[in-house]
C-alpha cells in the first residue's frame, strides 16, 4: 500500500482508525468528480455504479448474498468491517441518502456479514446483484 498506511494508524483505535485509513487511500486516488455520495449526498449520485434502491433492498441482495452457503445462525461482523461497509459501500450507494436510519443500519450489518465471509468478492457480487 502506497502512502504507509499503517503509520496513521499508531495512537488509534476502531472505527476512527478504520475510517483513517479509508480516507488515506482515498485521498492517495485520482478522482475526477465527486461521488455525489456521503456529506453531500443530497445531490445524488454515488460511486457504486448501481440504480437507485430502497436500503431494504439492499439490505436483502447483501443478506441473501452473506447467507448463501452457510448453515446455522449467522454471527455479527467485527465492528471494523461494519465501519468498512458503510465508508465505502452504504455511503457510496446512490440512493443512501434518502434511506431511515432503519434501513441503513440493517443495509450495514449485512454488508459487513457479506465482507466478513466473502471479502471484496462478495461486494463485487452485490453490486452485480443490485444492477439487474
């Protein structure tokens, strides 16, 4: 990783480390325009190259995704990955903006479950999942 990321990460702790950490390799990507997405996420837009949906509907594809396979209870995602979900998939989407908190916390946890037993695989499959 470019930047020496885990430099910032001395002194802190959870989710302000993780968004940390986010933020500087962000920061270290060319972007051409605003997402859209996130503290002004009003305007629309988002970098998930995704059609507008309800956080329901996200929250079920991530949920039927993250329980495919998979026999018993589901556990919770470390909280780590919960703050990863939301960063860089809930803020992202277009339509999170518009979503309750209900919606969105539910869209989160299952988002991060689906990063905890599939990586960036499973965020790949989501993405195609919500695109058709």
């Amino acid at each position: 990783m470019a930047g020496g990321g885990a430099g910032i990460l001395r002194g802190m702790t959870g989710e302000q480390a993780m968004r940390e950490l986010i933020g500087s390799w962000l920061a270290e990507e060319e972007v051409s325009e605003p997402s859209g997405v996130g503290p002004g996420a009003g305007e629309g837009g988002g970098a998930l190259a995704v059609p507008p949906a309800t956080g329901a509907e996200v929250a079920e594809a991530a949920r039927r995704l993250a329980l495919r396979e998979f026999d018993g209870l589901p556990g919770e995602a470390p909280p780590e990955l919960s703050a990863l979900a939301e960063a860089l998939v809930i803020d992202e989407h277009p339509s999170a903006a518009y979503w309750t908190t209900a919606e969105r916390a539910d869209a989160v946890r299952w988002v991060a479950l689906l990063v905890h037993r599939f990586g960036e695989d499973g965020v790949q499959e989501l993405v195609a999942e919500l695109s058709r």
